[in-house]
C-alpha cells in the first residue's frame, strides 16, 4: 500500500488533528476560501483569500505516487472567486471584489546567479489592473526542493541521499531516465522533466504578465451624489443647460481589502472645451489632410455655410485661407481625401466635383445640363444629395435617387484626374456608402480546410442511418490532435454490424483521418497566433498570408432592399430585400431557403422604416470585427456573411409633433428671407441653397438632411461612429464591444469632425444647435470600456462610507484596513485591558480592522495632507453622513457627523461616540495647495450604546444609540437632548425629509417618526407589520405624493405608503405595501434626484418627479422611476406580451422573476404595481415585423411606446 502524504500550512493544526503531518516552519497560509485549478498535470496554481498567488507543485515517485508537495509564492493578484485556465499559457481569475485579469504564464531554464534577483522579483499586481503587471518571478526546483528535512536524509543521512534520489531502487536507471521513457510511452510528459535530459535538476522561473482585464465596480456599497469635478466654472459659462443635475457624479464605493476602491460614475460624455468660435450660418464641417501621406494631422478645415464655404488653414493657427482652389461662393456638400498612393482633396458642391491636390487646383467636373447631354447623351445627373469617398473611389447620390461611382486616376505616368466608372440609374436610391475590406472577410472562395470537412460530413450523412436535425452546413470543426485516442460516436461508423469495424474503425479510417489533419491546421494556425513566452508581433498572423484589399459599395433602395456591390466587377454579391424591417440577422436572398421574396410574403409598409442614411465601417486593431460571422451555402458568386443587429440603446427619436413644428418654422423663415430680398438674388439663391424637395425626401425628415452617422479612426486613441442630431450620442469600439454613450450636456449638434493639430491632439470638432464651433477632446480621465463613462481610484483598502462637503467640494471617506492583531481585551471592573499573546512565527493572528477617515480633492482624488482621522483600537464607523445643524439662531451650517461602536468582544459592553466635524480653509503651505484644507472636529463625546445612524432634522441632530432614537440640539459645541423614542432592534439607516424620519430596522422592517418642533415631541407616525431584514430605505416621491422604497436579503424591493383611509392600515397606524418586485441583486444604498425634464415630448408627465438611483453588490445600477396611470397601463399591456416574445433563456420566465421571493410565506395577496424595463426595452429589439404584429393586438400604435420609453430614458439621464 502507498502511505498518505500530508503537510502542515500553519501551526494551527497541532491541536486541530492527530494526522502525522510534514511540519513545514517557514510556511504561514490558509488555504480557506482559495481558489484553485490545475496548470499541468503536477503543478497546481492556488489564489488565497488574501490574494496571494501560490504554485503548488506535487513531486511524484516511480509509482506515480504523491511523495512531497512545494508551496512556492508567486506574486499577489485579486482576491479570486473562480480561476480558469483559458488556454495553454492562460489564466483567468474572476474576481466579484476586483477586477478580473487575465495572464500570461510561462516558465523557463535560469542560472543559479540570478536566484537572488528571482527572490525579490515579487510584485503585487492589483494595484492598477489597468496597467501592465511587472513580471513575477518564482523559483520552483525540478524534483525535491525542500525547505525541511527529507524522511531519506533522517534515515541514510547527507552523504547517501545523492544516490537514492538518482537511483530508482526497481530498476536500477536512473529516475530522471525512467520517468522520461515512462512520460514517452503514455503521451503524458512531466514538465518537471521535459527539458532536462541530464541527472542535475534545473531551476525554473515562473512569469505572470498582464493581458487584459475585465472591469467591475462591485460591490457598491454606499453611494452618493457630488459635484462634478470635470465641470468647472469656465465649463459652466460655456454650457448653458436649464438642470444642474448633468453636472454631477455618482460615486460609490467600490470592492474590498485590497481590491478597494472609489468609483466615479456619469451617464453622458462631457468633453473638455479648449476653445469655442462663433459662426453664424454654419451647416456643416469636415477636415482633411494634405498631400504627404504620413502626415497624421489636420491641414485644411472646411465649413459649409447656407451660401457660401470657409476654408482654414490649421497649424499653430488657425487661420484663413485667402488663396487656393476650393470653391467658397457655394454651399460645400461633402469634402474629404480621396487617393491611393496621394492624398488629395475632393470638394463636393450642389453642381460641381473639385480635385485639389493641397489647396492647388486640378479638376472640376460641373454637372450642368449641357455637359451631361454631351456626355452621355441622356438625362442629367441633378443635383447632388449626397457624396463619400474611400480611398481611389467616390461615391454621389443624387436627388433624383441615382447613384454614380468615380474612380481617381492617379498614376505617376498622367495627371490625376476623376472619371466616371460606375453608376445605378435603374431604380432610386435613398443612400449609399463605401467599405474597405483589409481582411479578406468579404471573400467568395471557401478554404479548402472546409471544403474537406464538408465533403467528409455529407458523406457520412448519405451513408448514416440518423436522419440529421440540420441541413445547414457545420461550423469549422475544433478537435483534439490526431495521435490522442479518443472514443468516435456511433454514427460516425460505417457498417456497425462488423466487430472489427468497431473495434478498429477502418473503413473510417480515411474520413476521419482527413478530418483530424484539417482541425490539426487550423488548430496549429491558431496557436501561431497565441502568445509564448516571449512577446511576439501581433501582426505575425496577418503575415503570413497577403490579403489583398477589396473595394465594396453599399446601397439602400427606396423599396428598401440593401445591395452590396464588387467595385472590381461592379456586380452584386450581397442583397437583401427587406432590409428596412429591422430584421434581427440579415441573410442573403440567395442563401434563404425559401427564397426571402416568399417566405414573408406580402408587407405592410407599417411594418417598415425610411432608412435615411447607412454606414458599414471596421473596428478593431485590424478592422476586422464585423459580428456574427457564419459559415453557410458554399455559393460561389455570393459573399459569405452575415450581419446581426446589436442592442446599443442610442436613442436619436424626436417626436413627430417636434419635428414637423422645426420643419414649418424653417420654411417660414426661409420664406421670409426670400421676399424681403430682390427678384435676381430670389433666383440665385433658389439654385444654390433651397433643398431640393423629391418623393425621396419626406416633409419630416427634413430636420435630418445633414450626414448624421460620422465615422471617426482617433479621437483619443477611440474608434467608432458619432451621431448628430438633437440626442447625439458616441458609439465607440473598445475591447470587441461597442459602447454607446450620450453627449447631451451641449444640445443638439449638427456638425461633427475629428481634428488632430499641435495644439489639439486627436480632439475632435462640432457646431451645436447656437453656431458655435467647439475644440474639444476627450475626458482622459474616464474608462470607456465600461456601460457608463467610469473613473476608478484604488485605494487598497475598504471604504466602507462617502460623504461629499458643499462648501469646500471635498470628499470625506472612511476607510480600514485589516492588520494582524496578538491582544485581547477583557473586562476589568468598570475598566477594560488588553492581553498579549506570544505565538510562533508562523501562526495564523486573527485580524483587526483600523478605521481612518481621510478627506479627498476631487480634481486628482488625492488625499489631503493632514486631513485624517483615527479612530481608536477596536472602534468601527457605524455611519458617517452631512447633516445640516442650526448655528447663531436661525442659521444653518453644514457639519459631518460620525458614528462609531466599540467592538472589543462578547464579554465587553459596546459603546460608541459622535464626532463631528468642519473642513475649514488656512493659508496652504509652500507648494502645497492641497493643504489649504484643515479638519476642525467641534465636538467628540462618548454616548451609552453604539451609535448606529445620524441625520438632521430641522436643524437638530438625530441618532440612533442601543435602541433609541435621540434628538440633540448642537448649542455651544455641545450636544443637549431634547427628546427621544424607544426601536425595535437595530437601527441601522435613517433618512429625514422636513420633519419626518424614516427608519429601517436589521430585523423589524421600516418605520416613520415624525418630530413636532413647538412642541419637542418625537413619535411613531407608522410601521410596517411584517418581519424584514432591511438593507436600505428611501424616500419616493411622486408629484404630491411620497412613498417608501425598501430592499431587503431576499433581493427584493417594495413600495410601502401611509394610508389612513385604508381599512388594513388601522387608520394610519401601519404602512401599506403598494408594490413588489424582485430585482435579483442585494440594494445597499439609494440616491433620490430630480428628473431631467428637457428634450421630452410631454414635461408635463415627469415634472416634480424624483427617480432613485440604486448601485448593487453586483456591480449593476437600478433606477427607479414613478409613472402616471396612463403610461403605467399602456406599458403594462406592452409588458404583458413581451412575455412571450422572447425565448426563455435558461428556463426563466421574465413575469416569475420577477415575482416577490421570501424566505417565510405571507398570508397575502402580492402587489405587482411595478413594470420590468429590462423587458421592456427589448421592445427595440423587435422587427418591424414583429412590432407590427404585437401593436395589432394590442391596439396601439408604434409612436405611443417609442415616445414613452424614449421620454423615460431621457427622464433618467440625471448626470
């Protein structure tokens, strides 16, 4: 038999247990809570608790047998809830208290001179996730690297050992030379001994880089709302918004021990202005670049005015262009560069095509009536409606719904010079774009590789006798190497009956070898691309096979059919006949079975949209990420893709109401410019400025004339697309994802461009709704890969509270952190003392935690020096929060209130003090302006019990110690009692409005108190009748109306009222549950804003309305809005069959979940008074199709849910 092994981590275990555990002295871990996974068949990769990152390594004998185990540290990450080896050389550690990593793990062969460098080489890599991890090095020594003695040594001593431990005692070889042969013969290699093919062991080196990582601002625990620190004074002169709520930020608190952080949060983007220009008229704007072709900043910006265009020159200034080739008495449509191996400039007016190469003149084209009919000896071209261009090739759609395609001629043998090549006249047109493919993602050819696994599969398919679910093409096919045995399915054998067959499998043989050898290339190809231990080139790839680049034109027809044309062959590859349905994946018609034209049958053109403008554009390092990439019918004039429609949320909508009054408005003042001008002007304008109205165009659209959608390659190393309009919105590409984020701290925007020059690096440009012309960049500040702008400040410790002081616009932030502790305080009559322990060195100390609070500068979110307070050995900050005092008679000053309890033990009564505190300014140090800030505490005194909760009420201080609630009068910095009221078990939150408080208590629900000032009475106003663990408590307030919000352990959230008609309430005495809902995620802490009320198309609805705004331990954000009956009910309907419109994923039905889930059943009928937005959003995700078959039954129309849930969004942008 073989012995058990076992090793002692600490010295707890010697009372523990009787096992005969290996004592290892220099070893003090835990392995409680670790995570734990497998890297190699004998190495281990543990993460503890406290986030240290051991490689456990199991030495083994000639039998296979575990003899010895070696802890070595490698360095100290997260604090892990999972570990996950992605691939060879990866490692993933998901963490809910931190940010998830993913590294990079090698190892390597080093001297033994560099062992004292490898020992100091650990780093802490979860200071900064964002940044890159220094390299971490270990020492793990290849077969018995012991820090004790060996049971061999004790019993043959030092001069035998060498021997025994090279000499296997069975077969007399030496052990490294049998363990190699044995790893030979089995296919399982050891890869303590892969590389060492002599008898002495090398040591090996374990590197741990950083990838990438996921970012995670959970858990959120108290959260508060502060002025924004990016909105200055000179920001607010500039922006001109009627709510002040834009200008603020929502900080939460953030992770825990190590991971901790502060997390500042916005829902919009807010740029930073470098300067503005005014400039009346202006229509649009576009920059360009000059001629040399690595050049990377702006020379020339164009912008379009009603009659005429303004060039400027960029550089140090910015300056007019007072002599060059750009027509400037016209009305620019579009300009850019266009050319291949130049960059010239292309100008596009209503009539005129202009090649300028810098600001020198080259060609014009004028699309006049004579030149036309000369030309072509047809109908003229019309006005020009639109233009793009991409490279060698420009692209024009006229008013007349034609489309013409121009290709530069830039060959150093001619002149360069635009020449028609290619033009749609058969049908009208409503838009058009070019694409540049770098990839070879548009291709008609299949490799080969799939063309074998294809043949392989349809052979096997006509021969099996299960009739396949499919008969769709498979996926390329990722397998296991050719030489790993593996069991083959039943179906994939031919002539099962045979005994041989299925013992052997030769009549397979061949298919199957064919398939293994094709998923063994691809399978090699994608490890080329994997990193290793030394970094490689993350072009390596894309080298090895040239892609040549391929030019496409993207058309959408009036009939609403998208068609993707061959600039090369200028044939159809790609079309869709119902693109302007909004369906969910867009299929080829010739890869439809039934073909697409009769599978819907006849549409409703209710069931359609006027698709005004389209963009196709690749994002990635490589451009390359286009989503949903499968593999179909191999047809060989057809492009094999697919595209699908993304959830981005950018709600650009305006009310059909809205638009049709700016349309009339507009037309008025176009007509009232005209008749006070002379005939001839009348006529000159007509030609170049009214917009040319055709059955393309329709009346309401006519707000969006302009390009709307512009791509952008570098605005702040970003990518993406911005929307114009009056809800502009970023759609910027970060980490394979697309975010979506608003811009609505400027208004409506009609023009934008990027712009990089000396003296603004990669910032961008735009004309808001007032003219005026912005220079902006992007907040530097802020991480977009994240659903909301974010900005994350790691702190390394826990914070636990956040309290934002108006007067001086700092933070105050209590924090700890958790040290090893030897003492134990016990009771000694009235007093206490503290004991010390001596214990062993590697003995595991229980641990303490310190609390500090430290004041921070928003600006940077540095600390403040000599801004801190520390509390005393054993006392925890219960509750920390700005309370408003009366001071000098009816004057009231802002004061932060602490509360703290003494935990010392069971034997040890708790009490606690009240501390508060003023920020006061004093003449700040040299070279410090930070210092300038200085803490006042104005009183500190000890109360009876632990104090739990504070607020102000009418200028008194209320607080909740042991189980009372007390109210104080702060008088000549002291505390004077004036009343108080006997609670229930712990109270733990407290929220005031005017005189009335609301409590939550840990066991015993909520309550409502109110406080009568002339006659200094506190007293119960109402309570909730039912047993609940509350988490938090807020006020609702709908209009006239306030309601009680509360969350509780069970994930749930309810709406408590105080009727005293009702005849369940007792006339008042306890609240009513008017609503239930589950959210899924445990509520910490609440934040109570006014609505955002501009944009919406009816104020009325939202006004005096207060939403909640609700971080979870989860890291996501609830929002809590109040809605009137008549949106309730009509998205209550929508709610009801949305239901059933979407898949259940997972079996969970969306109306259960949402069903109110308790620990203990209630004897009453639940209150489902509130909708689920998360379903009701997915309302856009519907077809027009599908959307028109839902409104049909429910008797709706289309603009009444748009507009409700649109005016609910914007209600909900509050920062």
């Amino acid at each position: 038999s073989i012995p058990p092994y076992g090793v002692s981590l600490n010295t707890l275990t010697k009372e523990s247990t009787k096992y005969p555990l290996r004592q290892m002295n220099d070893l003090k871990i835990s392995l409680d809570c670790c995570q734990a996974t497998f890297i190699s068949s004998e190495k281990i990769v543990l993460s503890l608790k406290n986030g240290e990152i051991y490689v456990l390594t199991l030495h083994t004998d000639t039998m296979r047998s575990v003899k010895e185990f070696t802890f070595d540290r490698a360095a100290a990450g997260v604090l892990s809830s999972c570990i996950c080896k992605c691939d060879e050389g990866f490692l993933f550690f998901g963490s809910r208290l931190g940010n998830s990593l993913l590294l990079r793990y090698h190892k390597k062969i080093i001297d033994e001179t560099s062992e004292a460098i490898m020992a100091n080489g650990l780093v802490d890599t979860s200071s900064n996730d964002t940044a890159t991890i220094a390299t971490a090095t270990i020492k793990a020594e290849n077969g018995a690297t012991n820090h004790h003695l060996d049971d061999d040594m004790l019993m043959y001593g030092n001069n035998n050992i060498e021997n025994i431990k090279t000499i296997d005692n069975n077969t007399g070889e030496p052990y490294t030379k049998r363990v190699k042969q044995e790893s030979e013969d089995t296919d399982i290699v050891n890869d303590q001994y892969d590389t060492d093919n002599s008898d002495e062991k090398k040591p090996l080196t374990y590197t741990f880089d950083f990838c990438d990582s996921i970012i995670n601002i959970g858990p959120c625990g108290n959260s508060i709302c502060g002025e924004s620190a990016d909105f200055n004074q000179q920001d607010e002169n500039i922006f001109h918004q009627n709510s002040l709520s834009l200008h603020l930020d929502l900080v939460t608190t953030s992770g825990h021990g190590k991971n901790g952080s502060i997390s500042i949060l916005q829902q919009t983007l807010k740029p930073h202005i470098i300067t503005t220009q005014q400039l009346s008229g202006s229509v649009d704007l576009w920059t360009v670049y000059s001629t040399p072709m690595d050049t990377k900043q702006h020379a020339y910006l164009i912008i379009s005015n009603e009659t005429s265009t303004l060039i400027l020159q960029t550089g140090t200034e910015i300056s007019e262009l007072e002599h060059g080739g750009f027509l400037v008495h016209e009305q620019t449509i579009y300009c850019g560069n266009i050319g291949r191996t130049t960059k010239l400039i292309v100008q596009i007016t209503r009539y005129s095509i202009v090649l300028l190469r810098d600001s020198v003149h080259i060609q014009t084209i004028t699309l006049d009536n004579e030149q036309q009919q000369a030309s072509t000896g047809s109908k003229t071209l019309g006005p020009i409606r639109f233009a793009t261009s991409l490279d060698k090739y420009l692209a024009i759609l006229t008013a007349h719904g034609q489309v013409y395609i121009f290709s530069l001629n830039d060959e150093q043998t001619t002149a360069p010079h635009l020449a028609e090549c290619f033009n749609l006249t058969s049908k009208k047109y409503s838009c058009v774009n070019l694409y540049i493919d770098h990839n070879g993602l548009f291709t008609m050819n299949v490799e080969e590789k799939y063309l074998k696994i294809e043949q392989v599969l349809m052979n096997r398919r006509s021969i099996s006798t299960v009739t396949p679910t499919s008969a769709q093409p498979m996926p390329p096919l990722v397998g296991k190497p050719a030489h790993s045995k593996t069991s083959f399915d039943s179906s994939f054998m031919v002539g099962g009956d045979d005994e041989d067959d299925w013992l052997y499998g030769k009549k397979i043989e061949l298919g199957v070898t064919s398939i293994s050898q094709t998923v063994n290339e691809q399978h090699q190809n994608d490890a080329d691309v994997s990193m290793s231990g030394e970094t490689k080139d993350r072009n390596t790839h894309s080298t090895k096979t040239s892609v040549n680049k391929s030019y496409w034109l993207i058309t959408t027809g009036k009939d609403g059919t998208l068609t993707i044309y061959d600039l090369d062959t200028f044939i159809i590859r790609f079309e869709i006949v119902q693109f302007n349905s909004a369906l969910k994946v867009l299929v080829d018609v010739k890869d439809t079975y039934p073909p697409a034209t009769n599978y819907l049958g006849k549409i409703d053109t209710s069931c359609s949209a006027y698709v005004y403008e389209i963009i196709m554009i690749g994002l990635g390092y490589r451009k390359d990420r286009v989503y949903l990439l499968v593999s179909g019918c191999y047809l060989h004039d057809r492009l094999k893709i697919r595209f699908r429609r993304l959830s981005l949320n950018a709600f650009i909508r305006t009310k059909k109401s809205s638009a049709k009054r700016n349309t009339t408005k507009k037309q008025q003042q176009q007509q009232q410019q005209t008749q006070s001008q002379s005939t001839v002007q009348q006529k000159d304008q007509l030609k170049t400025t009214t917009p040319v109205q055709t059955d393309l165009i329709d009346d309401e659209m006519n707000e969006y004339q302009r390009t709307l959608l512009r791509s952008f390659d570098d605005v702040s190393n970003y990518s993406g697309i911005f929307i114009c309009g009056t809800h502009p919105h970023w759609l910027i590409w970060s980490k394979g994802n697309i975010r979506s984020f608003p811009m609505t701290i400027d208004g409506p925007i009609k023009a934008f461009a990027q712009f990089n020059d000396e003296n603004c690096k990669k910032g961008f440009l735009y004309f808001n709704q007032k003219d005026d012309l912005r220079i902006a960049v992007m907040p530097t500040q802020r991480i977009l890969d994240s659903y909301w702008p974010l900005q994350k400040i790691t702190l390394r410790m826990t914070v636990h509270y956040l309290c934002y002081h108006v007067e001086s616009k700092l933070y105050a932030a209590t924090m700890s952190i958790d040290e090893p502790t030897n003492q134990l305080v016990q009771p000694s009559g009235e007093d206490r003392e503290s004991i010390t322990y001596t214990k062993e060195s590697n003995f595991l100390l229980p641990s303490r935690e310190q609390f500090i609070v430290q004041l921070f500068s928003p600006t940077q979110w540095e600390q403040i020096p000599n801004a801190k307070i520390t509390m005393n050995d054993w006392e925890h900050v219960t509750c920390m929060k700005t309370i408003a005092l009366k001071f000098q008679g009816a004057l009231m000053k802002t004061y932060i209130a602490i509360g703290t309890a003494n935990c010392f033990n069971e034997d040890v009564n708790s009490r606690g003090r009240i501390i508060l505190f003023d920020i006061i300014e004093v003449v700040p140090e040299l070279n410090q302006p930070l210092t300038k800030h200085k803490i006042k505490i104005v009183h500190d005194r000890e109360e009876k019990g632990p104090v739990t909760a504070l607020e102000s009420v009418v200028g008194y201080l209320i607080g909740a110690v042991g189980q009372k609630v007390y109210i104080w009068q702060f008088k000549d910095d002291q505390l004077k009692g004036i009343a108080f009221v006997d609670i229930q078990v712990y109270c733990h939150r407290m929220i005031a409005m005017k005189n009335y408080i609301l409590i939550a208590d840990v066991h015993k629900s909520i309550a409502l108190l109110r406080y009568q000032e002339d006659m200094r009475v506190l007293s119960y106003v109402s309570r909730d009748s039912r047993k609940l663990d509350v988490y938090t408590t807020e006020f609702f307030v709908d209009q006239t109306h306030i309601k009680f919000v509360t969350t509780d352990a069970d994930k749930n959230l309810y709406i408590y009222s105080h009727s005293p008609i009702q005849k369940e309430t007792a006339g008042g005495t306890w609240l009513a549950r008017k609503s239930e809902f589950h959210v899924g995620c445990h509520i910490m802490s609440a934040v109570r804003l006014q609505v955002n009320t501009n944009n919406l198309s009816t104020k009325q609805n939202y006004e005096g309305k207060q939403a909640l705004i609700m971080p979870t331990l989860d890291g996501g954000i609830t929002c809590l809005l109040p809605l009137n009956e008549k949106i309730f009910r009509r998205l209550g309907m929508l709610q009801n069959s949305m239901t059933s419109m979407f898949p259940h994923y997972c079996g969970l039905n969306p109306k259960s979940f949402r069903a109110c889930k308790t620990r203990m059943k209630e004897l009453e009928n639940s209150q489902k008074n509130t909708l689920d937005g998360d379903l009701l959003w997915k309302y856009f995700d519907l077809s027009f199709i599908e959307r028109n078959e839902l409104l049909s039954r429910l008797g709706m129309t289309s603009d009444q849910f748009h507009e409700d849930l649109t005016d609910i969004l914007r209600t909900l942008t509050l920062f």
